[in-house]
C-alpha cells in the first residue's frame, strides 16, 4: 500500500516538478503533454504544451501532477486543500529537506520537538503548496 498525492496547476507544472525532482532526486517515470494526447483532445493551441500527466517517484511514494486546461478542469484553487506529509531517516535529512523545499516559501512552524511525539515542521513552498516535513525523536 503507497500514498500518492496529485497536484494540479495553472501552467507551471513543468517548473514545479523539476523542482521537486531537483531536491528529491530521481527520475520521472511518465510525463506528457496535452499535445501528446489522444486525437481529437479539445485543448486550446495555447494549452498543448502543458503537462497533462507527470509521475515522480519518491522513496516508495509517487508524486504526481498536471497542468489545468480551460476546456475541462474547473477554476484552480492551488496550495490551500492539501498538504504533503515527506517523513525523513533522520533529523538531519528532515533538516535538509525542510530548508530545500521551504527556500523562498513561508515557514509557518519550524522544525521542532513536538508533544505528539514526532521532529516536525511546516511551510508553505514558493509555489504555494503545504507541506509537513516530520520525523520521530528517537531519529538521530
């Protein structure tokens, strides 16, 4: 059993993925363009080179996501119905990933020990995704 999360944006998908990929680490396994679709896929000229599928693989997860296209996906509210828990091996790496992943976002809880027993920490990125970032206190 894996948890996948899918994230939808405007037009940077691209942008937001190669991100991600460029702090995780690794490769896509799938990405295509409303161009690379189906014949006969009523998508604006202006609309075909967004992506219309990307997957990344993280540790034993998968990251996916698309662009949203005005002929078919309802008005985008990004970053504020979700969040995207990343558990880490270590304090050290949850350290590192948090200040990667956080760099010109806002940080709404720093990484600290929590009552609930966890190393834990919250922002939202500069794409206006949430995330948690969080690892257990026996971690070293």
């Amino acid at each position: 059993m894996s948890l996948s999360t899918y994230l939808t944006f405007e037009d940077n998908c691209r942008e937001v993925f190669e991100f991600y990929r460029s702090v995780f680490g690794g490769e896509f396994t799938f990405i295509s363009t409303f161009r690379d679709g189906p014949e006969g896929l009523e998508v604006p000229d202006a609309e075909l080179d967004r992506i219309m599928h990307v997957s990344l693989p993280i540790g034993s997860s998968v990251l996916m996501g698309n662009d949203s296209s005005s002929s078919f996906s309802p008005p985008l509210v990004a970053g504020n119905n979700f969040s995207i828990t990343f558990e880490a091996e270590s304090r050290k790496h949850a350290d590192e990933i948090f200040a990667k992943l956080s760099d010109g976002g806002e940080v709404t809880c720093p990484m600290d020990d929590m009552f609930w027993g966890a190393y834990f920490g919250a922002f939202i990125d500069k794409f206006g995704i949430n995330w948690h970032v969080t690892t257990g206190l026996s971690q070293d």
